[in-house]
C-alpha cells in the first residue's frame, strides 16, 4: 500500500489532456462523515503552496463549499445546466487564490444531465483545464449514475470515512460499486475524526483486509484527520479550517495529507499514462 501511496505523490507529468492538470475525485460512502471539508481544506493548502486549484462542488443541489467558506456567489453549477450560464462564469474566486465552483441549494427540481448539456459542459471544462495543476470534485454521498462517471473519470479516488462502523461498511460498499464497473481504478484512504494515528491505520487496515479479501484490490492509505474541536468552531463561523487555525492538529493533518499529493519520491516513478478526464467522461457518457 506504500508503494501505492509513492506513485500517487510522483504522478505530476503530463496528463495528456494539453495540460498538467490532476483531477482527484473526493468521495465517501455516506453524509457526515466530513468530506466537503477536507476537500475544501486540501484544496486552499494546495492553494495557499502556490498551485493552481478548482474545487468543484458536485453535491448538486445540497452542496455546501460555499457555506463553509461563508460566501454567497452569484451562480453556481446549476446555472450552468439549467440557465445556460456558461462554464467560465460560475467560477467564483475564494481565499488563497482557490477557485471554486458552488453546487447551489434548494433547487425546486432535478437537474437534466441530458446529452446536450453535458456534451457542452465537456467542451467548455476542456478549455479550462490547462489554467489549473489541480482539479477537486467533491463528490456528493454516495454513488449515483451519473457521480460514478465523474468519478470512473477521475485520475484519483480518496475516499473518505470515519471510525465508526457505519462509515465504514459504506465505504466499502462505495469502493465495491465503483469497482465493479472498472476494476483498475486505484483508491486512496482518509480516515477522519480518529483519536489518534493508530486508530486511524487500524481503520484503514480493517477496510483494506476487506477489499483485498472479497474483492481483490488493495488500495492506500493518505493519512488520518484528528478529531478536533476547531472543526466545529470553523464551520459554525464559517471560516475554513486551514484558515480559522493552520496549528490545530486537524489542519496539520490535512496539510500532510496535501503533501502526499505533491511531494516527489525520487526513486520512484510512475510509468502510468495519466489518464484524459474529458475524453473517459465523454465514453462513459456516449458510449455503449
């Protein structure tokens, strides 16, 4: 699972998309489990370091990126496909540099994903790709038809769970979904809320022993989140918590999870192709 995590950090050439863009699919088996904020926190470390970021709220509908940072932009990805605003518009630039899309909230009714709409939005996100060397989508809980081709899509998966037994039997039964509809997508681990960094490999190992066992893929570990109290504080004034308290220990977690994403490893480097985003999203969604 190491040598796994290795190749995660090293993977920064060419994506062959025209661009060095990573794209990285944050998602988890159930709601609360804190994964809008780590994606959120994640990405203004990455920000704030200097890299070029968009964090995409894909919860649509119900997203909250915007909450917890405590802004109110002027449209959000709904508009894109309900109102014909165009891609570039609904981007929002939020602290540290970090751009964002907002996934918008009380919607009086379901989004079309028709072919029409999203073939537009494929065209339009590949025109802004090259602008960014990494590329979040926070995922809404759980899987949905059309959440698990962003995700198939994806250059990498994090998931991320909890301790409690719950989230974890979700989680797995997320990675096992997406899994099956294609088995060589690699998976990397945050387990959040621990009460310390044994906790936190102990849950991981339980969850990796179950998916190497019963379905014979092993994924990596990024790294654990502390339970923290600045959370709370964070979100309850809406402040992001790498900005409310970059010393709390939560905040140092999710930096040196950020780091695994950056770092090279000198002596190891990755011979896989990194995959083109729009042109899988695209077959997914096409093709049959």
């Amino acid at each position: 699972m190491y040598d796994q995590a290795a190749k995660l950090r090293s993977r920064v050439e060419n994506n062959g998309e025209g661009s060095k863009t990573r794209t990285i699919a944050v998602m988890s088996g159930k709601g609360g489990v804190g994964k809008s904020n780590i994606s959120l926190n994640m990405a203004l470390t990455l920000s704030g370091n200097g890299y070029k970021v968009l964090l995409i709220d894909m919860d649509i509908g119900m997203g909250n990126i915007d909450i917890l940072m405590g802004t109110s932009p002027p449209y959000t990805i709904a508009d894109f496909f309900q109102n014909n605003v165009g891609l570039e518009r609904i981007i929002v630039s939020g602290p540290q540099s970090l751009h964002y899309i907002a996934g918008g909230t009380g919607l009086s009714h379901f989004i079309d994903f028709d072919p029409m709409h999203m073939s537009r939005f494929m065209d339009e996100f590949q025109q802004l790709l090259y602008q960014y060397d990494f590329v979040f989508f926070d995922m809404g809980a759980g899987i949905s038809e059309h959440s698990s081709k962003f995700i198939l899509s994806a250059e990498d998966i994090i998931v991320v769970t909890t301790t409690e037994p719950p989230s974890i039997t979700d989680a797995y039964a997320a990675v096992k979904h997406v899994k099956l509809l294609n088995d060589r997508i690699p998976f990397h681990f945050i387990v959040n809320r621990v009460q310390n960094e044994k906790e936190g490999k102990e849950t991981f190992q339980r969850i990796n022993g179950a998916l190497k066992k019963f379905l014979g893929i092993e994924t990596a570990f990024l790294g654990s989140i502390p339970d923290d109290q600045n959370i709370s504080m964070a979100v309850k004034r809406q402040i992001p918590l790498v900005l409310y308290n970059d010393r709390s220990p939560a905040a140092k977690g999710i930096k040196q999870v950020a780091d695994l994403l950056i770092k090279p490893i000198d002596d190891i480097q990755s011979m896989k192709k990194k995959t083109n985003f729009v042109a899988n999203l695209r077959r997914l969604l096409f093709e049959r």
